[in-house]
C-alpha cells in the first residue's frame, strides 16, 4: 500500500472541478462538454518527502469518463508553466499550485514505483476525524520492474476504455507496466487500465 494521504475538511477556491473543467477543455484528447464534467471518483499517492500532494480523478461527461491526475504544490515547478492547470486557494494549506501530474517528477518516480512494485493506492486519512479509509478506487500495479529503470516514462490513459482484448492492441488490465484500477458507479463496476509504462 501506497501510505496514507493527509485529507482536510477544507474550502478551495476556486474548486477542483471548476480548475479541471477549464483546463480540459483546452487538451486536444477531449472532444466532450466541459460543463457537464461530474466526478465519479478519485484516488491518492503520496510523496515520501510529504512535499507534493497527488490525486487522481475520474470524471464523467455522461457518456465518456475520463482520467485525470494532478499534483498539488506549494510553490510553483520549474520549467512547467505548460503543465499548469491552475492555481487554488486552500483554506488550510494556502495557495497550491496544480499541475499535470505527468509533468511533475514527483509523480514520475510514485506511479512507476507503484506499477514496478504491484503497489496500490494509497489510504485517506480525514485529518479532521483522525479516521482513515480505503482509496474509494483499488488501484493496482502490473509489475515487471520498469519503475527501477531512469528511462522509464508513463503514458496516462486519458479517455478511459474498458475493453480488455489484446487484439484491439490495448494493455490487459494487470498486465506488466500497468497500473489498473476498479471502482463503482451508479452503473456498477468498472476496471480499466489507467497508466502504461514503456
């Protein structure tokens, strides 16, 4: 398991959804309405330096779910303005700046450790309740070691598929250098694979 991430009953302003909607709908990978993105779900890494917070979203346009991770910072990252999705308020930490999490190094390192050791995600600690709970998403590493390698670079899936056929020449769920993840809905179960290391 991928430690405990630290989670504050905390006001943002502006929100998580409104910094996504803004920003997605300026990547080329998304072709949906903005406006009608709902979080379905979301689960956390964390930094073993507790420097770089780590959250991944799944949202839904209705029709298509879509998987986002950023990173949150409290100072600005060198050499990554494109990467900035925007900047927040955080009624407990200040101001986080919050990036595209496959241009942050910290990101790199965790989900590539994830995959190579078949970690999970990790728990949510509720700072304010002292209570910790499972990640609401059972994210789970395929192996094989490529997170040891300083050339290796994940692919985040962004528009989520979950056809499992080695023949359509997409990942299998769990396979080697996969980070798969499963998590309800309104509309049951569902896994798919989110992150490729090649």
């Amino acid at each position: 398991m991928s430690g405990t991430a630290e989670i504050y009953d905390a006001v943002l302003d502006p929100g998580k959804l409104d910094l996504l909607r803004g920003w997605v709908r300026r990547q080329d990978w998304f072709d949906g309405d903005p406006e009608s993105l709902e979080q379905v779900t979301a689960y956390r890494f964390v930094d073993p330096d507790g420097e770089v917070g780590m959250e991944s979203f799944l949202l839904s346009d209705g029709s298509q779910t879509y998987h986002v991770p950023v990173t949150y910072r409290g100072a600005e990252l060198s050499d990554a303005a494109d990467a900035l999705v925007g900047t927040t308020e955080h009624s407990v930490l200040g101001r986080r700046w919050v990036y595209d999490a496959p241009a942050d190094p910290v990101y790199v390192t965790e989900v590539c450790r994830v995959i190579s050791h078949r970690d999970t995600a990790a728990d949510h600690l509720l700072v304010e309740e002292d209570a910790v709970t499972p990640s609401p998403v059972n994210i789970r590493g395929g192996g094989d070691g490529l997170g040891q390698s300083p050339e290796a670079s994940p692919r985040v899936v962004r528009v989520v598929n979950e056809e499992n056929d080695a023949e359509t020449d997409r990942p299998l769920i769990g396979s080697p250098g996969t980070l798969s993840g499963t998590w309800e809905d309104g509309d049951g179960t569902h896994t798919a694979v989110l992150v490729v290391v090649t």
